[in-house]
C-alpha cells in the first residue's frame, strides 16, 4: 500500500512539474511551508526545542478552536451552529467592503504624502538661493 502511494504521490509530482509551460517559474512550495512552521514553531513551540510537545499541540488545538468559535459566533446571524450561504455571502460582503475601506484610506495617505512633498520642494523653489542674497 506504501509502495502504490508514494508512486501515486511521485507522479503527481511530476505532473505538476511538467505543466509549467517553458518561461514560467514553479513556486516555491517548499519554501512557503518552511516559512509557514517556521512561524508555528516560533508562536507555539513554548520550551524552544524545534517541536511541538503534546501539550503544546493541544493548546495549539484549543486556540483554534476558540478561533473558530468566535468566527462562528460573530457570522452565524441566525445562532443555529452554521454558517449558512446568506451568512457567507454577508461575511464576504463585508470583507471585500473593509479591504475596499482599508486600500481607499491608504490611497488617500500616498496622495496626502506626495502633495506635502511637492509643497515642500515648492516652497523650497521659491526660496531665494544664499547665492542669489550676496
């Protein structure tokens, strides 16, 4: 059985190397997971030894849990455990409404910063030069 999988696993890993077309550059797959528990690591792995001990994975768990409690809670509107299609739909809704917000607001400060820069190299234009006071 160990056999028939990791076949099954190595040709999928060679049909997915193979469906990038020439010029294209694969990503780094590897590289995101290390990222991903190198950050793990770092926010639960409490004694520093480079892994998770069972009762770290159980806190781990337990947070997660909480996590997705409070999501729950916050997005199921009608209380019955679920996240219905109308609850997703108004949950994504609001994300999109809130990043719409954020990226406006972020807009608004580049712009606010190039008009302050500008003024300044303006008003430093209009100063006379110490050359130009002698």
């Amino acid at each position: 059985m160990k056999t028939v999988l990791s076949m099954l696993a190595f040709s999928l890993l060679l049909t997915t190397n193979c469906a990038y077309a020439e010029g294209e550059t694969k990503p780094e797959a590897g590289e995101k997971l290390k990222e991903k528990r190198e950050k793990m690591l770092e926010k639960w792995d409490t004694d520093k030894d480079g892994k998770l001990s069972e009762s770290e994975k159980a806190a781990r768990k337990q947070a997660l849990q909480e996590k997705v409690q409070k999501r729950l809670e916050k997005w199921d509107a009608d209380k019955d455990g679920k996240i219905s299609d109308a609850e997703k739909a108004t949950r994504k809704e609001t994300i999109e409404k809130v990043k719409a917000e954020k990226l406006k607001a972020k807009e608004e400060k580049k712009e606010a910063k190039a008009a302050a820069k500008k003024e300044a190299g303006d008003k430093k234009a209009s100063e006379p030069s110490k050359t130009e006071v002698k």
